[in-house]
C-alpha cells in the first residue's frame, strides 16, 4: 500500500454514532411534546364542552323544576242558587248560561269568609283585592264543576283553586315584598294574607299534575298553563311519522342496497337522499305550506299536516341510518345464504334483514328523536296558534288543530309574564325526558337484537 493510498486528499468519513432505540433524542421530545400539547387541547375542549352542558342543564333545571309545583287555596265555596239557578229548576240548558262572571262573587264571598274564619288581619284591604289572590281560572274550574254536577247548586262545596301567578311566584323566589311594592298585580299587604293563610294550612304549594294534562292558557292566567295539548299534538305527529316513515324509508333502502341496478339513475338518488339531509328543517315546511295546505287544502295547525311535514324530514334520515346496517352485514351471510339456494328475496328478509335490525331500529328511533325536537317547519303550517281544546281521538284527531312540545315552549318564551319562562323551562325538561327516553329505548333495542359474528 502506497503513502498516497494512505493520506490521500479526501476526507474520511465521519464516524457514525451507534444510537439505541432506548435512547430520547431532540426530535422524538419534540415530537412527544407535540403529541402532549394535542392530548392536552383535546382534554380542553372536552372539559369545556361537558361545563358547557353542566351550566345549560343547571340553568333549565333551575328555572324549571318550580313549574311542577303549584300553589292552590282550599275554599268552602257556596254554590249559591240565587246566581246559578234563579228559577229553581235545575235545567243545566239554563245554569249553563251562567257565564263565569256570575262565579266570581262566590269565590270572593267565600275567601273573605275565609280569611276572617282563620284570624287572619285582612290588611286593610277590600274584598275585591283579596279574590284577587285566587287565579282568573278559579271561575271556570267551578262552573266546570258545577255543569258536571248540577245536583250540587245549594250545598257548600270544597275546591283547592289555583293561587295567582303572583302569589305562586312568591312562593317560588321569583316575587319579593320589595318588589310587590313595585307591581300593580300583587301587593305586599296580599302576601302577608298569603302567608298567614298558609300557616292556617289554607294555602299550601304542592306537585302540579294539571302541568301534564291542562290546556294552554291566557298571557293573564300563567298559572294554569299546561302541556297537555301539546304532548297529544306531539304524540299524534310521532304516530304519522311512524306509520309512514318508517315503513317507507326501510324499503327505499332495501331495494337501494340490495336490489336496484348501479346506474346513474340510482346515484342520482343516493345523491338527492344525502342531499335532502342536509336541508335545513325550515324548507320542508314551506313545502308542507305549499302542498299539504294550500294545495291539498289540509287543516292548519293540524297533526296529520305536521307529521307528514316531518315524515319527509325523516325519511333521508331512516334511509340513510338504514342503508348503513345492511351494509353492515357480512356478504359472507348472503353468499351463504344464495349457497344454499335461498332467492335473492329469501337472502334478504330471512337473513339480512334480521342482522340489520338494531341499526334500523337505532336510526329509525334517532330520526323521530329529531322530528320530536322540530320547531321551525311546524311554525310554518300554523301549529303556533293558541288551542285550548283538545283534539279527538285518531283518526278524527289528526285533523283537529293542536299544538306541539317545541311550537309551546316557543310559543311560552314570548310572552311577558316571568312564569311563563318558568313554564317554558319546565316544558324542556319534558322535552328532554321523552328524548332521553327514546334514546336508552334505542340503545336497549340495538342491545336486545344485536347478534355478533
């Protein structure tokens, strides 16, 4: 070997650093700082999100929870025949022509009585503004009452009336003596009655089950405003829903997944399906107005109008939801199945068909989840109007105007009266219980027909 082999002019190479897979170098910490600063960001936002939710439930449950109690005031009330059945005969044709002006001298009558038989200093005031801490519905809850039981006109009766929304407020937190002293509804001399009463064991604030099965009620009578029409106007749509968009939405996907041709006529529909999901709600029911109303010449505010409105606002839903679980299934099933020489028709109802039944079952729930909550498509068709009778039973009270959960909590939050809020807040809550509801019936369902392979 020569001296010019041995120092020739290149350099020799650098020596290379044997490193150990143990060993941390700058970059893999960069890169599990990176990976640290991402995990922490995520935790963020999902302590963020769940406070969110904490401080959203806290808020309704707070202005809420007091609409399930109400405050009522026992009354022996005096059916007096002299208002009611002037001419003595008991012909209900007649007592009925009483209107529920000729009932309130009865409840004023007998809650002067009634402060006087219980001690209580009536405050200086005169009888006309202690009635008035008796709720405006009291008249018709009697005459109610009367109507129904005619044989009672002269007998002195008891009745637990509703309290005025002011007094009920009092007892809620949400009036005060300072500022009663501010509102012409209410006084503070009212309240120290109320209060007094209360301690007679007059007045007491118990469960309000009225809150479930009343009607809707006046911007003056907040007190006696219930859900009840609503919840059948929401039960009827849920039941149209079903009957239609159930049945249709399955079969669309069956015959889209399982039978139709790949063609472009078949994309184009895939194409407008996952189009139509995406629609915001309100356009179906300017659809619904355009054909079910005025061209079909359907009643408005009526359930039959608004569960066809949601059915076409749940079919892409259910379509979509099921055209998932089909696919889903192993296409080892249907070759097993066509194996053994089962139809193209036999493979599906006997063996696809029952594997995919959780995930039609889940999204069809899912999609009347989502119509339950609907608001802006069922304003549209007039389901906002003020209904106070309730709507026959189906099929007759499909076409009978109604209101909706979503449409009367809407409908609640732009009234003036502080209880109505606490009204709207309760309706909610009902709203999230029967969502709630159907959700764990969809997971228990998933769960009771899911069959793992």
């Amino acid at each position: 070997m020569t001296d010019i082999a041995r120092n020739g002019s290149s350099a020799p190479a650098p020596a290379r650093r044997n490193r150990s897979l143990l060993e941390v170098d700058d970059r893999t910490r960069r890169r599990n700082a990176a990976e640290a600063r991402f995990k922490l960001m995520g935790s963020i936002a999902v302590i963020i999100g769940l406070l969110a939710l904490v401080g959203l439930l806290t808020s309704i449950l707070l202005n809420g929870m007091s609409s399930f109690r109400q405050t009522y005031v026992s009354l022996e009330v005096y059916l007096d025949p002299a208002k009611l059945d002037k001419d003595g005969s008991g012909n209900l044709e007649k007592i009925a022509k009483v209107t529920t002006f000729g009932y309130k001298p009865l409840i004023q009558k007998a809650m002067v009585a009634t402060v006087a038989a219980n001690g209580v200093d009536d405050q200086g005031l005169k009888a006309k503004k202690i009635a008035d801490m008796i709720s405006p519905e009291a008249p018709a809850t009697i005459r109610d009452y009367v109507l129904a039981n005619p044989d009672k006109i002269g007998e002195t009766v008891r009745f637990d009336l509703l309290a005025g929304g002011r007094i009920d407020g009092y007892y809620k937190g949400r009036v005060t003596m300072e500022t009663a002293a501010l509102d012409r509804n209410v006084s503070p001399e009212q309240l120290r009655i109320a209060d007094a009463l209360r301690d007679a064991g007059v007045l007491d604030t118990r469960f309000n089950w009225a809150f479930f099965t009343a009607p809707d009620a006046s911007d003056t009578r907040p007190e006696a405003a219930g859900l009840g029409v609503a919840i059948l106007g929401s039960a009827y749509m849920m039941l149209v829903v079903l009957v239609l968009a159930l049945p249709l939405g399955v079969a669309a996907s069956i015959y889209l997944e399982e039978f139709a041709p790949q063609n472009w006529f078949t994309d184009l529909i895939e194409v407008n399906i996952s189009n139509l999901a995406a629609v915001p709600s309100i356009v179906f029911g300017i659809l619904g107005l355009a054909v079910f109303i005025n061209y079909a010449g359907l009643p408005q505010s009526a359930p039959i109008v608004g569960g066809l409105v949601l059915t076409l606002m749940t079919l892409p839903t259910i379509i979509i939801a099921t055209r998932a679980a089909l696919k889903a299934v192993p296409p080892s099933i249907r070759e097993a199945a066509l194996g053994v020489g089962a139809s193209k028709m036999q493979t599906v109802f006997h063996h696809v068909l029952p594997l995919a039944m959780p995930g039609i079952l889940t999204g069809a729930i899912i999609g009347l989840a989502q119509a339950l909550g609907e608001t802006a498509p069922l304003l549209l068709i007039g389901m906002v109007a003020f209904v106070r009778e309730y709507p026959a039973a189906p099929p007759e009270g499909l076409f009978d105007p109604a209101s909706a959960l979503p449409v009367q909590i809407y409908n609640w939050t732009t009234r003036g009266d502080p209880a109505f809020v606490e009204r709207a807040s309760g309706a909610i809550i009902v709203l999230l219980v029967f969502l709630l509801i159907m959700n764990i019936l969809a997971i228990i369902l998933r769960r009771r027909f899911e069959r793992r392979w």
